[in-house]
C-alpha cells in the first residue's frame, strides 16, 4: 500500500504533495541504481508526472501499475515536448523491463508480502491498546534501507496530516543511527520527510 494515493489534506498542500512524490520516485529510482536528479533524469521526470498524474486524481498504484504507464503514460506531453520525443517508447521499455526485473527478483518477494505499512496498526492493536513496533533494517543492503525508510516516513507523514492538532503527545518515533538518513550536505530521499516530521510532527502530537 506503499502506492497508495495521498488522503485529501495532502493532495490540497502543494509543496508536502509534491516532497512525497519526490521521495517515492527518488526511492524506486535509487533501488534500480538510475540517477534521480529532479532536471536532468528522465526516468525521474516520468515517474514524478506519473505519480502526480495518478495520485492527483486520487488513483492508487502498484508496481504493476507503474510498469504499465511507464510503457503507456496517461499524458501525450512532458512540459511542452512530445512524450515520444521527451522519452522514446524503446527508452521507457528499457525502464518497465529494469522495474519488472527488479520485482522478479527471488530476492525481491519479501517485500511483496507481509503487512501493510499502515501507521495506525503501528501503533495500535486491533482493540486499540498503544503497542510498540520496531522496524529492524540491519539485514538489508543500504539501497534496500532507504527505500524502506523514505516510504515509512512518507507514510507517517501521510498519518499526521490526518490527526488533529494536539498539544499532548500521542506517539513517538525513535531513530537510532540517523545520520545517513538526513546527511548535512547530500539530500538521499529520506532526508524530506525527515525535516517536514522535525518542523511539523509535534503539532499533531507526533514527537521525533
């Protein structure tokens, strides 16, 4: 459910709509080891107005989904060139063919099984006693460890913007070893959602 299309209250904020799609995109990207630079990748700048094409419509996405329109995207125009022209049809094969690989991967299964990254059964049990989950990423290789936590991040973001605002705590995340996630210089696609949860959080009762 990691795909799944933002609620309303963010869909409504430009600049958060547009930081989760950057770190979604960045994330898929970073997995695939293709550049993700925002002006000079291409496979960046078709994921991104895929992404916002859907999502903006409230349409979810999966990876089957993604490697579709990656082959047959729903616009005919990127700014103001000719799609094919922008990224050719043998070009955007090439990326659903890198994406389709990643997923047939016997290493890749894992992900595709298990519970969903919903942030209320994070910290909830299903009569609604407060629990503690502990996300342990040792085991993955580094690329798998910022793909995981941008979209966990993404997801708690996603989760605060539907609390209302409190002046009490309600939940907190606790990061150990954070450095890497949210470097002084280099931008790796946690460091977005890092710095919205850091400036924002605490006002829906999140502490960080």
């Amino acid at each position: 459910k990691s795909f799944t299309a933002p609620g309303i209250e963010i869909r409504n904020d430009d600049d958060l709509f547009q930081d989760m799609i950057d770190t979604t995109v960045t994330s898929i990207l970073g997995l695939l080891d293709i550049d993700a630079d925002p002006i000079r990748s291409k496979e960046y700048i078709l994921l991104a107005n895929i992404f916002n094409y859907s999502w903006s419509k409230g349409q979810n996405l999966d990876l089957e989904k993604i490697i579709y329109l990656v082959q047959t995207p729903p616009f005919k125009k990127v700014g103001v060139l000719n799609l094919d022209l922008f990224f050719p049809p043998k070009k955007r094969s090439e990326l659903a063919m890198s994406i389709n690989n990643l997923i047939a991967s016997p290493t890749f299964q894992n992900w595709l099984v298990g519970e969903d990254l919903d942030v209320d059964n994070l910290l909830y049990d299903k009569k609604g006693k407060p629990k503690i989950s502990i996300m342990y990423i040792s085991h993955l290789s580094d690329k798998e460890r910022m793909f995981f936590v941008s979209l966990l991040l993404n997801q708690i973001t996603g989760w605060i913007r539907t609390q209302p605002g409190s002046s009490s705590l309600r939940a907190l995340i606790y990061f150990d070893e954070i450095f890497g996630y949210i470097p002084p210089t280099a931008n790796p696609p946690s460091k977005k959602p890092l710095l919205t949860l850091l400036k924002q959080a605490r006002a829906f009762g999140l502490g960080i």
